[in-house]
C-alpha cells in the first residue's frame, strides 16, 4: 500500500480490516500514521510504503475455508484522531 501526500499539512492515515469473525482490527502497529508533505532539500518525501500480508486465519481453516475476501478500510485526515 502506498499513500503519498502532496498537500501542504500533515495527512493522518488510519488503516483498518475487517477480521474474519466480523471484528475491526487495526492493521497498522499504531492509531494513526503521520504523512509529512514532501519538503525539498530535507528526507520527509512525503509517502509512506506499507507491506501487507493477507492470510486465511486458523479459525477459518478449521471451519474449512481455504480463501475469503478481505476488506480493507483506509482513511485519510488533517486531523489526528477522528476517528
């Protein structure tokens, strides 16, 4: 996932996903990200790069699901939390 910000304020992203019980699980290692805006001359480049790894859940191989579809909610913000 790539999220580039080319304002001129900070960007407050939240990434969300829907587990495979139905429950909301933040998928970031935090409540928010900060996305500075790209400055010349200095290291903010103004994006953030996420890997993200989809696995079928042991509770759905148990129940014998080998695939579903995951639905990822992602919000951008000049606020921090908003949400």
């Amino acid at each position: 996932m790539v999220v580039e910000n080319k304002g001129d304020k900070d960007v407050y992203l939240y990434a969300y996903g829907m587990g495979p019980c139905w429950q909301i699980e933040n998928i970031l290692r935090a409540s928010y990200e900060v996305i500075l805006p790209q400055r010349n001359g200095q290291r903010f480049i103004g994006m953030s790069k996420k890997k993200l790894k989809m696995m079928v859940s042991p509770k759905m191989i148990d129940k014998g699901h080998r695939q579903y579809d995951d639905i990822i909610k992602v919000v951008c913000h000049l606020q921090a939390d908003v949400i």
